[in-house]
C-alpha cells in the first residue's frame, strides 16, 4: 500500500512508468538544464563533449532546449537526459569537495588518470563517452572517494597534511 503523499509510478496519460511526472520532468528540466550549461562552460566543454554527457540529443534539438531553458520558458526534458544531468550535478559537487580549488579540480577531470577506472584515460573521457553508465561510474568513483574508500594517495598529498596528534582527538 502506497504511504501518505506517494503518487502512482505511472504517468496520468497512460505513458510508460517513471519515477518522475511529466509536471515533475517539467519543473526540473529548464533549471537542471541551465546548471548543466554553467559547469559545462566552467569546465570548458565543447559542443560535442555536452551532448554526448546528455544522450546525444541531435544539435537542434539541444540548442532548442537551451534557448527555450535560458529563456524560461516551459521544457520537457527525458527522464534519460535528467538523470544524466543529476550525474553531472553530482560530479561537480564531489570535485568542489575533494579539491581545494577548481584549478585542480579540472586539472584532475582533464589530466590522463592510471586508475584501474580510467585505464590511462583521463576522467572526461569516462564522462563524455556518451553513455549514462560513464557519467554514474565518474559520480560513483568520487562519491566512494569521498568516502574515503577507492583512490590511490594523490602525488606529495601527505607532504601538505600535518601529521594528526592528541589535539585532534575531539570526545563529545
């Protein structure tokens, strides 16, 4: 039995099931769009780059989205397209928390990466290979990171830390 508050999975319009309404899609797209526009320009995506991260819309049809996003104006977007732009989302974040700066943070996404993840590769290209399973890889890899399970020591890390002692030690 459903709780309190919870909606039917299916859409009213006896369209496919999905977790999101059409009303919820809609309420999300222009503002999901526009945040994915802003951190693609921060990390200095190209036409190509955004597009694969998005499900390879044709061009008209994500320069449609755009305008009508910037222009606040109504827009639908796939629940596909919405899941890879929370992806996105969810990568910047982890960056803007693993490094001190976004310099580096970039440097990172850009620079070739010998993790067993990467295979040489750098992280972009995890990123922007088109499928969503590269973008969820990327926001899992950090979010695991983050936690602080998964990642090799970054190179002279240890040098910037200073070494913990019993000042550190907080009892509540």
């Amino acid at each position: 039995m459903p709780s309190a508050g919870h909606r039917p999975i299916a859409e009213a319009d006896g369209g496919p099931a999905s977790p999101f309404s059409a009303a919820d899609r809609r309420r999300l797209s222009g503002p999901g769009l526009r945040a994915f526009a802003a951190i693609a320009d921060q990390w200095g995506l190209g036409e190509t780059e955004r597009m694969r991260m998005l499900g390879l819309p044709g061009r008209s049809t994500y320069f449609g989205w755009l305008a009508k996003a910037r222009a606040g104006m109504a827009l639908t977007l796939p629940l596909d397209t919405l899941l890879r732009i929370s992806a996105v989302l969810g990568i910047h974040k982890a960056m803007r928390i693993l490094f001190t700066d976004d310099r580096t943070a970039l440097d990172w996404l850009r620079r070739p990466n010998d993790g067993p993840l990467f295979g040489g590769q750098p992280p972009l290209a995890l990123a922007a290979n088109g499928t969503q399973d590269g973008l969820l890889l990327l926001r899992r890899h950090l979010d695991a990171w983050r936690g602080g399970l998964f990642a090799a020591p970054l190179p002279a890390l240890d040098d910037m830390a200073a070494p913990i002692g019993d000042g550190d030690i907080v009892w509540a």
